[in-house]
C-alpha cells in the first residue's frame, strides 16, 4: 500500500478537480488511466510538459509551476544563463592582427 506522503500532491489535486476519478483526469490529459495512476505514485516525474497538461486539465487549479520544480525556478526569475561569448572577441583581434 502507498504511503500517502508519497503521493503526488498536485495529481492528487488534479484527480480531485475531475471529481476524484483518476480516468475522468485521464481523459483531460489525453491519456490512459494508468498513466495518471504513474503520475499519482511519482513513477513517472513530473516534468514542465506534464505540469502544463495538468494545469490546462485542470483549468489553471493545478499551477504550473507549483507542480513542476524547473518551471518554478523560471517563474520565480532565474532565466537560464546567456552564454558568455567574451573570448569571441580576443579570437577575433588575434586573427586580425
């Protein structure tokens, strides 16, 4: 039996939302009830395309960025990292000289 510490809160809010049946959330998602089942017992992660299907599913009741930690990261303003092309410029004036 599945602790229930171990399930994922926000599929469980998901599941909850589509009237406590994971096959009426199932449905939403596109996919197969044991698929949500997965997603439930964090068999399957969820990544920022699966917190995006469950906040659409859900009608923006499940955040996004709550359910996912890397979009949380972005929504909370790390944008990834520019890449630093300084040493472009000392390639380019070595060559010229």
């Amino acid at each position: 039996m599945t602790e229930p510490e171990k399930l994922n809160l926000h599929v469980k809010a998901a599941i909850d939302f589509c009237g406590g049946k994971q096959s009426l959330l199932a449905e939403k998602l596109g996919c197969a009830q044991q698929t949500v089942s997965k997603l439930l017992l964090g068999e399957i992660e969820i990544d920022p395309t699966w917190a995006v299907r469950l906040s659409q599913a859900t009608s923006g009741f499940v955040k996004a960025a709550e359910a996912c930690p890397v979009l949380a990261e972005v929504v909370a303003g790390s944008p990834p990292q520019a890449p630093d092309n300084s040493h472009d410029d000392q390639v380019e004036t070595e060559t010229a000289q």
